[in-house]
C-alpha cells in the first residue's frame, strides 16, 4: 500500500515563500496525476494544482502566477513551490494520488499559515 506523507509546511509572513514536498512510500508512477489541494476552516477543499505522469500541470485561478508544481521521479515526490503568498493562502494542503485501477489516495495534510 503506498502512503502520501507531506512536508513543508509553516508559519510565513504574507510575500514570502514556502516549498511543500509529497513524498510516496513506493512509485509515484501508480498514480497517473497528483494533486494538491487545500482546506480553509469553514470553507470547502480547493484544487490548487495537478501534475500528471507525464509532468503536464494544471492551476486554480487563485494560485495561477504564485505557485508552481513540479515532481521529481528519482525521488517520488511532488513538490509545490509557493511564492508571494497571501494570508488568504491560509489552510491545510493535502496531497493526493490518483491511480486509475487503485483510486483516491490521501496524505495527512500539512499546515501553512500566512500573517498579515
């Protein structure tokens, strides 16, 4: 059974940058995309960004020019660079794996706090 585990995650002054990495136990090749989103208290999980096997990328229009999302076969891990961040950016970033004869896989979340 392969596990997400995130990293990365903190407390930054709003303009600053903070990379959050998504590492999986065995290949990262089972999943055909990962993605990252992100849950606010009170609020719904957002897509922030998607990373298919073949390295294409994808954005939610909140993050589009700040963040970048990248993966690093080697290691198998996924990386999602985040810069001139906003307090707005606030929430709990999972990280998820979806395998097409396995289904959804989940991380366990990671913290970012932004201050104003």
């Amino acid at each position: 059974q392969v596990q997400l585990v995130e990293s990365g995650g903190g407390l930054v002054q709003a303009g600053g940058s903070l990379r959050l990495s998504c590492a999986a136990s065995g290949s990262i090749f089972i999943f055909s995309i990962v993605r990252w989103y992100r849950q606010a208290p009170g609020k719904q999980r957002e897509l922030v960004a998607g990373i298919g096997s073949g390295g294409s990328a994808n954005y939610g229009d909140t993050v589009k020019g700040r963040f970048t999302i990248s993966r690093d076969n080697a290691k198998n891990t996924v990386y999602l660079q985040m810069n001139s961040l906003k307090p707005e950016d606030t929430a709990v970033y999972y990280c998820n794996g979806y395998s097409t004869f396995r289904g959804d896989y989940w991380g366990q979340g990671t913290q970012v706090t932004v201050s104003s």
